[in-house]
C-alpha cells in the first residue's frame, strides 16, 4: 500500500547529486514524489543509486514508460534517449538520489521523417476493451527517441475504440493547477518529453476506467491530438429523470450508464468505482436547456431515499417545493476535482484537431506554465441521452504565454465555464528583508507548481485595491521551501508601499486569446472567463443558455488568487440568447466586468480598461447587459438589443449598471 507521504521540498534541496545536477529550478518543477531532469546531451548515461533508508520502490522514467526500476540503494547505468527524465519515488520521500551524467557514445544514426501505425515495432494496440495502455505508450516511447533527433514522427491508430485501465497506467507525480492534489497520478496516454510528434485517433474513442489521468502532454513541444472522443466508461456524476412527485417524495430514474448504490439509506455516485455523496444537484430539461430558476444553480438535496425497482430511487425531496416538476433531469454531483481529463503543463506549441470531452472527473482540459496552445473544432459535447459533459470548466489556462487560439469549437453541459484564462498570483507572507520575500500559493487546488523562475518579471499588486504597481521587479533566485511557500530574491528593493498582505504575479507570463466561431450552451456558471493584460478577442460565438454571465472579466488576490487585468478585449458579432438564468457568482450581467476590489474607493487607478462591445445581438429577459466595477474605456456600440419576458427578471433592471469605473461610451436603448 502506498503511504500518503507529502513530499518536502527541504529534502529535495539536501539531494546528493553531482554539482549543479539538480538546480533550483529542477526543484520549482518537482512534483510530490518526483523531480524531473534535463537530458543534456544524447552522448551521456546516467548512473547512480537510488536513495537509501526510507522506501522500497524508485524509478526512473522517460516520461512514457519505466526505464529502470530498483529499491533502496540499488545502482542504475542506462542511456535515456530521451529529452527528460523523471526520478520517481513510489512509496516514499523522494530524496538523496545520487546521480551523474557520464558521456558515453549512443550510436545512434538519424532517421527521416516517421509514420508509425497503431502496430508498429510489434506493439499492436488492441481495440475494443482490451487494455490499449501498455502498446500505445512503446510506441509513444518510441516516438519520443525519434523525437529527440528532431524528426517529425506521425502515429496513426485506425478507427475504433480504446480502452485503457489504470493498473497498467504510467504513475507519475505532479502538481495540477485548479484541482486536488493527487500524490499520484495514474496517465492513460502520456505525450510527455516528446517533439515533433501528431497522434492521429481517425475518429477513435478512448475510454478510461476508474480514477485516472486520461492524457497528459508535458515536457513537450511541436505535438498535435487529432480526431479522438475521450470519456470514461462511466460519468463521474448521474442524472436522474424525475418520473414522480408524490407524498413529498420524489422518485427519480436512472439509465443504466450511469452508477449508484443506495447504502443505509442513502444515496451514493460510483462513477469512479469509490462511493462519493452527492454534494448538490442542477436541474436541466430534457433537451438539455437548464431550469431557469433565477436562484442558485447547485440545489441543496436530500441523499437519503430507498431503492424502488433497478433504476429508480425514492428520495425524501419534495421537488415540487423547489420550483422543479416530472419529466426534468436532476445532475447530481459532488466537489471533488481528483483527475482532469487531458493536462498541458510545460507544453509548446500543442494542437488539438476535433478532439470531444464527453465526460471528465475534473475540468476537461488544463493547461498550466504552456505556450501557444490551438483548439480546432471539438470541445465538450454531450452524447446521446445526456445532459451534462464535464465535471468543471472545458479549458482552463493557469500562467501560460504566447497565443491561445479556440475556434469553432462546441461547448456544453459542463459544470463550469468553458474557457478560463488568468495568471496565479501569490500572497506575500513575509519580508524578510527589502530584496527577500516569502511568497504563498493561497488556494489549495493551486499549489506546488512553478509560478516564478529565476529571471523572470514580477508584477506587484497591492491586495485590498487591486492595484498594479507601476515598477516591475525580477526574481533574482527562486527557492521552493515547500509544496505552498516560495522564497524569492529580487534583483532590487520592493517598492515602496508594497508589503505583506499584498500579492504578485508573473509578469511574463500572460496569453494573448482567440476564441472565435465557438458555440457556449446550457452550462453551470459563466460562458467564459478572461483576466489577461494581453489582447482578447471573442468574436462570432454564440452563448445560448448559461446559467451565469455570459463573459466575465474577472480578478483577485483574495479568494482563488487569479488575476491579471485585462487592458485590450474587443467582443464583436455574437450572438448572447437569454443567458444569467441563475443566481450564481459573478452573475450581475450579461457581460460582467467584476474584479474582486476590497476597497474601491481607494483605488487611484481602475483594474479592467479598453473594452469594446460593438456589433453583437442580445436577446435577453430583463437582466443587466453590462455590470462592471472598476473598469475604465468600456464602449458599448452598435449592438442589436431585444428584451423579453421569457424569465423572470433578475437584479437591476436597468441595462447597465457600473460602479467605480471611469470612462464609458453606452449606446443608448
């Protein structure tokens, strides 16, 4: 049994190693159990021991499979072939490795360019539900060797479904972004440490089992996923159809795809395989559109009730009482965030072609510390007989750079927003002196991965205004003191009037955003969330139905810690169709500009500017069109307004309601 051991980052810095082996920003980028290496040279072995005394298991990796495996201070010669390696500690503190890079002639000679079918080199990956896992990773692996010599590399799978288990998943340890933090992470298909490489699935479906990681692409660059539905063999959450209200009970049918068991009288979801209470449930109609409530999207709910036939359940729940009646599907899902179904994290320049989320037991795509991602076509698509896809947001961006680009992609039914953008800004704790500071990760869901390395910019921002400070500072040195704590030295004092209490974050680190020709529907909070400095554009989407803000500009050093305020957003030629159906956060407006200020008044400066609305049909019960606080440069232009009485009207009537803001050029209506 694996112990639930926390990896501690003081350990890692005491690591035995050759000078300058292991470096600080080798430890920024350890995960719990793991700490990843640079393959310097393709001429060089890596010898060494495994760490003596505590644990009985170590590996090391390529990232795709094990290259060597041994216990507690067991000796190791091999030749990676690879771009990185991972020192792995399965059951243990993951320290004291000793390791040193010897040069030694690889003989390898250079191929051309590659097409690798889904049986190359003897590894034919099976169809239908045998474990696909172990044959498509050699030859991932394989891939990756090419890789290194910088050769493209295609790998084509015929059509057809691929099942993959997590017994015989490639365990690794890293930290994600937004989620819980696993000490483990079991990855089905793991595009890590490659270059130069396409996937194509020719329209397959992969199906995982259980709790796991389906897709990790790390480490790598120049990778492409094209044409592939990826879902779990069964939903991390249930829907149930209301076929009765009587007595004050109401009795509710599931289809068989989705997992339960009533235990002592209660009700519990089994998609994982482990009993999970439900936390709450979502009312949708049966086409898929969400009740509109105009209350809060997640309604507290009875678990207790009795089973009554093989796919019905009796709760103690009166519906009726909550506005709901027969015929309706409640989703019931619980908070939990354990395995997001595709991970970018240190990825460059990574394409997604026609890739469909049918389902998650986390957010369907996080990319975190990655550069330059496109998204064509796909996204999260509800199958036949279901009305919800993912368990949090489609895509979400935590600290990545360059360019994201999301064009006519599909997303809806998922439990949060369909794209997220923002940077992670850390709390200042402590100043030790005025060039050294103890920097925190403040959320728990987003700890442990590298927010700062040495050289890189720093912006300052006062925490109970929100403000960006002028002078940019620079890490000079960056010190991983454990999972939640940084100690960072700067390359000048602080400026003045910054302190413990307020926040920083990277300063280069930001995106650019395209999200273009994008349909956003029937989904739990916002459409789309964008906190960038960089330019933002949202053009010819339509937003049907989400039961928040259509698109929310946010902003906080106070609860997620998300910032990044957004300074060029042009929002043009969409379409909004009654949205902010529910009462839920951030939901003031159609378009809500609403950065978390705890002190407005005092601010010198406004936290969002330069936001253009122009040429967009609205068609909309009585909500606010734009709800904005501290926001300077917004021009609403040129639109296409309609109000009906469809839904019941929520908060203001009025169609714009802005407070503390600067300058603003409405369109009269």
């Amino acid at each position: 049994m694996i112990k639930r051991i926390l990896l501690p980052m003081a350990a890692l810095v005491a690591m035995q190693v050759t000078a300058a082996e292991i470096s600080e920003a080798d430890m920024l980028r350890s995960g719990r159990r793991m700490v990843v290496l640079d393959v310097k040279s393709q001429d060089a072995a890596l010898t060494g021991t495994a760490p003596k005394g505590e644990g009985k298991l170590f590996r090391i990796l390529n990232g795709v499979e094990v290259l060597w495996e041994g216990k507690s201070g067991e000796s190791f010669h091999l030749i990676p072939h690879c771009r990185k390696v991972y020192l792995l500690s399965v059951d243990s503190e993951n320290k004291a490795w000793d390791i040193e890079w010897k040069p030694e002639d690889n003989n390898r000679a250079g191929v051309p360019h590659a097409v690798l079918q889904g049986d190359s080199n003897g590894y034919k990956v099976p169809a239908g539900g045998k474990d696909a896992g172990p044959a498509l990773r050699k030859i991932l692996s394989h891939a990756g060797n090419m890789g290194c010599m910088k050769h493209r590399t295609t790998i084509e799978l015929p059509k057809g479904e691929y099942h993959f288990y997590p017994e015989s998943a490639t365990q690794l340890s890293y930290y994600i972004s937004n989620h819980d933090q696993q000490h483990m992470q079991p990855v089905g298909i793991p595009l890590v440490g490659l270059k130069n490489v396409t996937l194509n699935g020719n329209g397959s479906t992969f199906v995982f089992h259980g709790a796991m990681q389906p897709v990790l692409i790390m480490d790598s660059e120049s990778v492409q996923l094209n044409d592939v539905t990826i879902k779990h063999d069964a939903p991390y959450y249930n829907e149930g159809k209301i076929v009765e209200i009587k007595d004050g009970k109401t009795t509710l049918e599931f289809a068989s795809k989705f997992r339960w068991k009533v235990q002592d009288g209660q009700y519990y979801l089994m998609g994982d395989g482990t009993p999970k209470r439900p936390g709450a449930v979502l009312a949708f109609e049966a086409d898929g559109r969400m009740v509109a409530t105009g209350k809060a999207g997640d309604m507290v709910w009875s678990n207790k009730g009795e089973q009554v036939g093989k796919k019905r359940v009796r709760f103690n729940q009166d519906a009726s009482k909550m506005g709901l009646k027969k015929g309706q599907v409640l989703v019931y899902r619980h908070y939990g965030r354990p395995h997001p179904a595709m991970v970018m994290y240190r990825a460059n320049d990574i394409t997604l072609n026609n890739v469909v989320f049918e389902d998650s037991q986390g957010m369907a795509l996080i990319a975190q510390r990655s550069r330059d991602i496109t998204i064509n076509g796909g996204g999260c698509i509800c199958p036949k007989g279901r009305v919800y896809t993912v368990s949090a947001d489609a895509t979400h961006f935590s600290n990545c750079a360059g360019t994201i680009t999301v064009k006519g992609a599909k997303y809806e039914g998922m439990m949060d927003d369909a794209i997220n953008v923002h940077s992670t800004c850390l709390g200042i704790e402590k100043v030790l002196s005025p060039t050294e500071i103890v920097a925190r990760y403040m959320h728990p869901q987003a700890v442990g991965f590298e927010v700062f390395e040495a050289g890189e910019s720093i912006q300052f921002i006062k925490g109970k205004t929100l403000e960006n400070h002028p002078q940019l500072g620079k890490a000079a040195k960056v010190s991983k003191l454990s999972e939640t704590h940084l100690r960072i030295t700067l390359d000048q004092p602080l400026p003045e009037g910054i302190g413990e209490g307020d926040a920083i974050e990277n300063a280069d680190w930001y995106p650019a955003v395209n999200f273009i020709g994008c349909t956003v529907q029937h989904n739990r909070a916002r459409g789309t969330l964008f906190t960038t400095p960089k330019p933002v554009l949202v053009e010819g989407c339509k937003f049907i139905g989400s039961s928040g803000s259509a698109i929310l500009l946010a902003g906080d050093a106070q609860g997620w810690y998300e910032s990044g305020r957004c300074l060029d957003v042009t929002i043009r030629n969409n379409v909004f169709d009654h949205n902010l159906i529910q009462r839920y956060q951030f939901t003031e407006g159609i378009i809500a500009i609403y950065p978390e200020v705890k002190q407005p008044a005092e601010q010198t400066e406004r936290y969002h500017k330069n936001i253009l609305i122009e040429n967009n049909i609205f068609r909309t019960h009585r909500v606010p069109l734009i709800y904005a606080i501290s926001a300077d440069g917004i021009i609403f232009r040129n639109n296409d307004v309609k109000f009906d009485d469809r839904h019941a009207p929520m908060h203001n009537k009025q169609p714009y309601v802005l407070k503390h803001c600067g300058k603003a050029d409405l369109q009269s209506l």
